[in-house]
C-alpha cells in the first residue's frame, strides 16, 4: 500500500507539470523562462504546481497563498526525505 501512495506522490505531480508544460502555456505564464520549471519539475514538482496555480489565479503570495506554498515545499521535502530514509534501513 505504501508503495503506490509513494509512486503517486512521486510521479503525479510531475506528470502534470509535463503535460501542463506541452499542452498549454499555464506554467508559462507563472514563469518566465525555462529553468525554474526545469529544477521545479526535478525537485519541488508540487511546489511549482501550487505557485502556477497560484499566479495565474491572479493572487500574490501573500496570507493564505503564502501558506499553501510553504506547506507544498514541506510536502516535496517530506517526500525527498522519507525516500532517503526508507533507502538507509
């Protein structure tokens, strides 16, 4: 059970990103260029998920859209960290 949760928790958001990426121009609007979403899509995907939502819902990042961006990071390191750990035992 673990094991799927983990994949999708893994995959999902970056499925989106891609998709998102190719078949629309959602993450370009919330960035300008091309590395932010590169190293987003690599290492904080629901991070970089949460801030396009975010930008092009016409919000600034500020109040509750502050929080949702932090909990989105806590999220992605949460994920990179119990990765680590379930690698050590």
């Amino acid at each position: 059970m673990c094991c799927p949760l983990l994949l999708l928790l893994i995959f999902g958001p970056r499925v989106v990103l891609a998709l998102l990426f190719f078949l629309t121009s959602y993450i370009s609007h919330a960035y300008h260029g091309l590395l932010l979403p590169l190293l987003g899509f690599l290492f904080l995907p629901w991070t970089t998920l949460a801030y396009a939502w975010v930008v092009n819902n016409g919000h600034s990042i500020q109040g509750p859209y502050l929080i949702l961006i932090i909990i989105t990071v806590v999220v992605d390191l949460g994920a990179h960290g119990g990765g680590y750990r379930q690698s050590r035992s």
